[in-house]
C-alpha cells in the first residue's frame, strides 16, 4: 500500500551542490564588507537538481547525512591505507641493529 499524503516515512538524501552565486562561501563580497548570500540563505549550499536554496530544518538534516556519509568513507579508507614513505620504513624490521634489531639511524 502507498503512502498518498502526509510527511515521508523516511528522510531522503537530496543531492547538493554548491550556490552559485557565493561559489560555497555563504556570503558575498560587498563594497566593504561581506553579505549573506540572499541565493542560499547564507549556507553555500543548494539542491543539485533545480538550485533552489532549502529551508533551514531540511538542510541542517541535509547536511547530517552528508557528514555521516563522509565519516563513514573516511574510516573505511582509513583502514586500507598502508604507511608510505619514510613511516613504512619505520615500521618494518631492518635488522641492521644490535641483535638484528631495527635500527632508523636517529
């Protein structure tokens, strides 16, 4: 059975981008100071598929989403990161110490 009206079950991801007219920067340069962004209700951010800045209560809940999904990607990337450079050096045993230790020359 459809739900025919009232409010969503479930809060639904909107794709963002940012404003246009701020370049995501929430305000505008006036001739000696800076204004809020009229375009974007001074946030940087407006919906991807029309540009239509969004009202305060679904873009703080936007803006959630978008952050947890991105915390999320970082830890799981996080974990797949191997050390580089210097730092991988340092981790493994090059046995040129006393004993076969790890000797880094510090």
């Amino acid at each position: 059975m459809k739900k025919s009206h009232g409010p969503a079950f479930r809060r639904t991801l909107i794709p963002l981008e940012h404003c246009k007219s701020c370049k995501g920067k929430a305000v505008i340069q006036g001739l000696f100071h800076h204004l809020d962004c009229i375009d974007c209700h001074a946030s940087g951010w407006v919906r991807a598929d029309g540009g239509e800045p969004l009202s305060l209560q679904d873009l703080v809940t936007q803006l959630s989403f978008n952050l947890n999904a991105a915390q999320d990607m970082l830890l799981t990337s996080k974990s797949d990161l191997k050390p580089v450079g210097l730092l991988n050096y340092y981790d493994q045993n090059n046995r040129r110490g006393a004993g076969g230790t790890n000797y880094t020359g510090d």
